[in-house]
C-alpha cells in the first residue's frame, strides 16, 4: 500500500527571491504553519522589521537552530549556494522519518548533498523557471510569470511528489510535474550557466546580449561547454537539451535581469562557484578543455574583489 503523506507544517530555508514567492504563497493561503529557519543574526535583524514582497508587507515567524520545538513536514531549501550547508546540518533537529525535502537553489548539486545526509527517498527533485525576482534590500518583487518544475527520478519518492503537488495546489504555488526531471533539470544548468554569467561580466540584460551578436556566439560558446559535461555525465539527449535552452534564451524569452547580474551591481558575492566554478571541477574530472568558463569563472571572482562592473 502506498503511503500518505499530509503537508501541516513547513520549515523554509532562505527568505530571498524564491523564499518569499513560497513564503507569501504558504502566509496567504494559510495551507500551513510555517516557520523560517534562520541564524541568529538574520532573527535579530528580521523579527524587528518586515519583509515586503510585491509590496505587501509580511511578517513571518522564524525559529533558529537552537530551537527543537517543531518538526516539518516539509522542508524547502532556497537559499543561495554559500547557504546550503546551514540550512542541511541545521534542519536536522526539525525533521522527522517522514519528512520531505525539495531544494530550488540553482546548480546540480544541492540533491546529491541532501540525500548523502537523508537520504532520497523523500528528496523530490525541483527547481524555478521564470522570470527573474527583483531585490532592494528587504523589498521583493516578482512578476507573478514562473513554476517550479518538479518531478522524481526513482518511484520511490511518488508519495513524497504527489504530497507536494497536492500541497502547492493548496498554496497556490505554480508548479509543473516534468515526467523527464533530468533532462529540465540540466536545461535549467545550461541557461543559468549561460545568461547569468555572462550578463553579469557584460553589466547586460537579456535583451541588451540579443542585440550584440558577438555576446549571442560568446553565450552559445559557453552553454555548448555544459553540453560536453552533460554528456560525460551520461545526460541522455544532451544535444537536444542544449538547443532547447539556447531556444528559451534566443527565442521564448525578451528580456531577463538574472540574480547573478543583480549581484554584482549591489557588490553581492554571487554564486559563480556552482555555475563556472562546477564546470571546472568537472572537466577536471573527465579532462576535457572549458576555456569560455574558465576565462568567465576569472573575470566574475575580479568583479567581487573590486566591487565593479565592465
């Protein structure tokens, strides 16, 4: 008999972009009792003021670590990169054996770390697609245009996905179940490694690397190196996801202001280490050449030293 799981209560990691999307859906809907896991600096700080997202002001509760009083049902993870190792040695005490876990942080390798410590039977994999969240500080804003694509790997985490289904339906977040979870997940790779990179070391948008075709060759040049790592990785019709999220950059999409970009203009440490900094690492491990990501990994680290842009 399958099992049943039942979505009462939500422990959120990271109170950014996408934390907030989920964070303003969970408080609107009242689908759960939700809690923000924080440290103690971000409590001081946040329990004396209000986060506003699309201009409305919420005010949330927050727990830290030190506490043991509650136990989620479901932990979301949507910190950015230098967060992730916080938000899995910290969720331990507020977790239970049935316990799910998605993580939205970009890159491809926040699942891996999450089951090696969880395991995967409860891990569903997911991620954002849309339009980009725009941050002032505590100030939010977001279009309302995104899912979060979601789906599984094994179908032992069935009952974990329905459960989460049924929970964002209940939220009112938007969501997508993709019955090819792998291939959507290194799409999102590709584009993110492409167009966050690359408007970032331009000080561009989206719209603004269209109309230079030599910024177009540049982001093709970069996305068709994650190709050749996909491919080592065994990433089956790699060719195809390749010219799926070149279409969405080049053709779906008009105009993005990527985190990454966002980052650098407000002298935020970006997360270049999961997006270049992965694809090094990797080519190391196969021996293969990713020269346009080695010369963008160097260019980014620069413009985080000076707190410039070109």
């Amino acid at each position: 008999m399958q099992k049943i799981y039942e979505i009462k209560n939500v422990l959120l990691c990271g109170l950014g972009g996408l934390g907030c999307i989920c964070a303003a859906a969970i408080k609107n809907s009242s689908a759960a009792n939700l809690k923000i896991l924080v440290d103690k600096e971000r409590y001081e700080r946040y329990t004396k003021t209000y986060t506003c997202f699309n201009s409305k002001p919420y005010i949330f509760e927050y727990i830290t670590p030190e506490d043991d009083s509650y136990k989620a049902d479901l932990v979301i993870i949507a910190t950015k990169n230098d967060g992730l190792d916080f938000a899995i040695n910290n969720v331990e005490k507020f977790v239970h054996k049935d316990t799910i876990y998605i993580s939205l942080l970009n890159g491809i390798h926040s699942e891996k770390k999450l089951s090696d410590k969880y395991g995967n039977r409860n891990i569903v994999t997911a991620f954002y697609l849309g339009h980009s969240c725009i941050r002032n500080g505590r100030n939010i804003f977001q279009d309302g245009i995104y899912q979060i694509v979601t789906g599984i790997e094994n179908s032992i985490q069935e009952p974990a996905l329905d459960a989460i289904c049924t929970f964002f339906s209940k939220a009112g977040i938007k969501y997508k179940v993709s019955e090819n979870i792998l291939e959507e997940y290194w799409k999102k790779f590709m584009i993110n490694v492409g167009i966050n990179q690359l408007c970032a070391v331009t000080n561009k948008t989206l719209k603004e690397i269209k109309e230079k075709p030599s910024l177009v060759q540049k982001l093709k040049d970069i996305i068709e190196e994650v190709e050749i790592i996909a491919e080592k990785e065994g990433i089956e019709n790699h060719k195809q996801i390749t010219q799926a999220a070149l279409n969405f950059l080049l053709e779906e999409i008009e105009d993005a202001q990527p985190s990454m970009l966002q980052d650098i203009r407000a002298g935020r440490k970006t997360e270049v280490d999961i997006f270049a900094g992965e694809i090094i690492r990797l080519a190391e491990k196969y021996n293969v050449n990713v020269p346009f990501n080695i010369e963008i990994y160097k260019k980014i680290r620069e413009l985080e030293n000076k707190r410039i842009y070109i």
